[in-house]
C-alpha cells in the first residue's frame, strides 16, 4: 500500500496561512520540491468544503506567489489541499482525523502549528489519538511560549511526545537570503575573516526597522512588545550568527553549538548598567491602536548596547534597534571598522537583510586631483536588483519547508538558544522596571526616542546611515 506524505496546517485559515505558507507550498509544487504523491490538509472552523478552501486561497496565492502564476499549475496544486472542518481544542475530534488520515493512506506526517502558543499542548494532546503521529515532524512558530515558564512546560510536552529531533522551531528570519550569506561573506573572504574581532572592529549595529504600526496585531503585540516580538529571537539569531566562532564543522550541530557560545558569552546587565543597556520607547498614538489598552506601557522600540565577553569580541559594543513606525522599513547588519587615523571615516560593511538584499562597503581612497585629501569611496551590491536573481531565490517560508521535509535542521531555532533568550531578556525587563526607567515618547517618523540616540552618542558612536559620516 502507498503511504502519501501529508502536511498538516492547523490554523488553515489565518493570516500566515494564506499570506506565506500557502504562497510558498504553491512555488515549491511548481518548482518540484514538494512530495510527488504528497498531500496537504488544511484544519480550519470556518465553513467552507475543500472546493470553497481552494477559491479563497486562490487569490491569496496569486497575490503573494514569488513565481509567476498560472491557472493551470493552481489547480493541479489545489488539487493536493483539502479542507477538514474541525474545532482543534475538542480532543474527540482527533478520534475523526484520524479516520481521514487512514482512509486517505497517510501515514507520514509534518504538522505546522499556525496557531497560538496556547494551542500547541492542545493539539499536542489531540494527535495522541492519532495512529502514527508521534512519528511525524511538527513545525511550531514564535513566540515559543508566553513567557519562560509557559515556554518551558511547552517545550517539554512537545519534546515528551515527539521527541527533540521532530521539533522543528521556524524563525523566518534564519530562511532570508542575506542572513544566509552572513556566514559566506565571513567564512569565504579572507580581507573580513582575518579581521572579524574586536582588534579591528569598532561596534557592530542590527537595525529592525519598520514604518508601520502594530495594525491588527494590536492584541497580540501589546502582550508581547518589540523585545519579545523581535530581539529576543530575530535579532538575537543575526547576533550569534555574526559573532559566533567558526564551527569545526558546518552540521547543525556545529552551527548549533557555535551559536550557543555566543549566547552563554552575553555579558549580564545588572542595576548599575541598566540604563546604559537598555532603551524602551513607544510611538506616540500607539494606545488608540485596536485591542491596545488605554494605559499600555508596552514598548514598540528597543534600543540596546550589549558585549559579548569572550577573546574575540572582549571591548567592542553590539548595538541593537528594532521599532514600529519609524519612517523607514530596513534590516541591516552593519559592521564598523576601527579607523586607522582619527581624521579618516572608517570602513563600514553592510549586509542589508530587506527590503533590499545586497553588501554595502565603505573605504577610503585620494580624492581625484592634486591633493593627498583621503575620502570615502562605496561600492554597492544589490542581489535582490537583478530579476534572475529574485527568481531564483526561495522565500523564507519556501527555504524552511523544503528544510523540513528534507529533515534538514540547520537553520531552525533550539531550544537551549531560545531559554537562553528568554533569561537575557526577561532579566533586562525586570531591571529596567526596577530602575524605574520609563518607556520614552516618539513621533511617527522619528528612528525611535531620542535618548536611544544618546546611548550611542555618550560612547562616541551614532548610528551608520550611508552617505552620512560616522561619528
């Protein structure tokens, strides 16, 4: 008897579902990386039968596809979905899918849970009363849990009934192309590998930035706020992928283990460094946001200064910045030079992350003429510039799947990686709280409140903006 491959999406008729994981299920069909003979099961509450699923999800492909779209090819794709209408959190309702998996012959199974971390142990508990599935693969989303504790028994329900190694723990941003090519332009070119510690660098910088609000996330993200939403994970993850010696070998394990130095190496905060580690803001009209409370203190920017104390890194700063509303929409990882004479600018490499995915350099050269003036010259890369390569380049989503179903592991989020998130920054919090340090105002538009500004400014350092001077 065939066994056919099933992806199983719980919570089929959210957001992420049709925005990203449709989108990217659709181009891995056309580009031949989904199973021949594999299927996908779409659990959803809503009342729709699989041909009404398979309309509405229809357009949202079209919109959100990377490949060009046909018809032709959607309706061989939709021709592999199904819908099955199911409230998850009944646990006797699992007794029915696994009925359906067993009169459509699958017996091999990738569960994603596009859903709350509330759910995760709820569905968890469900699929015990399914034959096979505690062989399967499960893909969960971030925020791993709600807080440490809920993280924790999280994790350990999951680890109990799958196992660690069926856990896959998807943080899109470990799928972009240019925090790929972090380890490439590193590793692979001697001019930044003989350099890459804190003899020649003078700071590193990781901005997040955004122009829009929260939008309809209000209520998600006033319970979370840009720490938990973005650094704790995204940025840390660019962080330990920049800074992390290189693995004796490049496995997941190798990965894994060199990224964990980096975390275990973050110098800790305490009172007395808090306020020169951490500052919060909060976008002025943020509180008249939908599902936003009235009197939320919960931070949109974040602003940080940390080290990493370890021989390579001992002395240089790592700053960090992600903020909603800031009149801007980049990710970049910006590395600055030390300055060979304090009247030259320094070299600066940037690896931009989005929207424009490319390598910004800046060096120093004779201007033109009679004269021995030193100025500073750039060169530009822009990968995602050229059509061919935008075709050729999987999407986050489209990158991690095709991991999964490969059982590759590499890129995935750990679990010791995301405790040890979770402790840093629920450490920075509680000072910060204690401190009595406020969440500073900003003006949509501004880069975040100005007193984020003055953490680098009091240390001689500013922010790299291109064709700005580097203070």
């Amino acid at each position: 008897m065939t066994i056919n491959p099933n992806i199983t999406i719980f919570g089929g008729t959210g957001d992420l579902t049709f925005r990203k994981l449709l989108p990217a299920l659709y181009t891995m069909y056309v580009a031949g990386k989904l199973p021949e003979n594999g299927r996908i099961l779409i659990i959803g509450r809503r009342d729709y039968d699989s041909f009404a699923y398979r309309e509405t999800a229809r357009s949202w492909v079209e919109k959100f596809t990377r490949l060009p779209f046909t018809p032709a090819d959607f309706q061989a794709f939709a021709g592999k979905i199904d819908y099955y209408r199911m409230d998850f959190s009944d646990h006797e309702a699992y007794r029915g899918l696994n009925r359906y998996y067993a009169g459509n012959r699958i017996g091999s199974h990738i569960f994603y849970f596009a859903v709350a971390p509330r759910f995760f142990s709820v569905i968890t508990e469900g699929l015990k009363l399914v034959d096979g599935a505690k062989n399967g693969k499960v893909i969960i989303e971030k925020p791993f849990g709600e807080d440490l504790s809920a993280a924790k028994a999280l994790n350990g329900a999951l680890e109990d009934y799958f196992g660690p190694e069926q856990i896959y723990r998807i943080d899109h941003y470990l799928g972009k192309e240019m925090v790929r090519n972090i380890q490439a332009i590193r590793f692979t070119n001697p001019i930044f590998t003989d350099i890459w510690n804190s003899g020649h660098i003078e700071s590193v910088q990781i901005s997040a930035l955004e122009d829009m609000g929260v939008e309809t996330r209000g209520g998600y993200y006033d319970a979370s706020g840009a720490l938990k939403d973005m650094v704790q994970n995204h940025l840390f993850q660019i962080l330990s992928i920049m800074a992390m010696e290189q693995p004796e070998s490049f496995t997941p394990k190798g990965l894994h283990d060199a990224q964990l130095g980096v975390f275990r190496d973050l110098r800790p905060a305490g009172p007395e460094t808090i306020g020169d580690t951490l500052v919060l803001g909060q976008y002025e009209g943020y509180r008249k946001e939908p599902l936003v409370a009235p009197d939320s203190s919960t931070e949109t920017f974040a602003g940080l200064r940390l080290f990493i104390d370890n021989e390579r890194w001992r002395g240089t700063p790592f700053y960090i910045r992600t903020g909603k509303k800031t009149g801007t929409r980049q990710i970049e990882l910006s590395v600055i030079f030390r300055r060979p004479y304090p009247e030259v600018e320094p070299n600066v490499l940037i690896i931009k992350i989005q929207p424009t995915e490319g390598v910004y350099l800046q060096f120093n050269i004779k201007r033109p003429g009679d004269t021995d003036d030193i100025i500073p010259a750039k060169m530009d890369f822009c990968q995602n510039c050229n059509l061919v390569h935008q075709l050729n380049t999987p999407e986050a989503y489209e990158r991690l799947l095709t991991a999964c179903i490969q059982g590759e592991r590499s890129w995935f989020s750990q679990w010791d990686q995301i405790e040890y998130g979770w402790n840093f920054i629920g450490r920075l919090k509680e000072l910060y709280k204690h401190a009595g340090l406020p969440v500073y105002s900003y003006r949509p538009g501004e880069r975040g409140p100005a007193q984020a500004e003055e953490l680098l400014n009091r240390h001689g350092h500013s922010w790299f903006e291109e064709d700005t001077p580097v203070a």
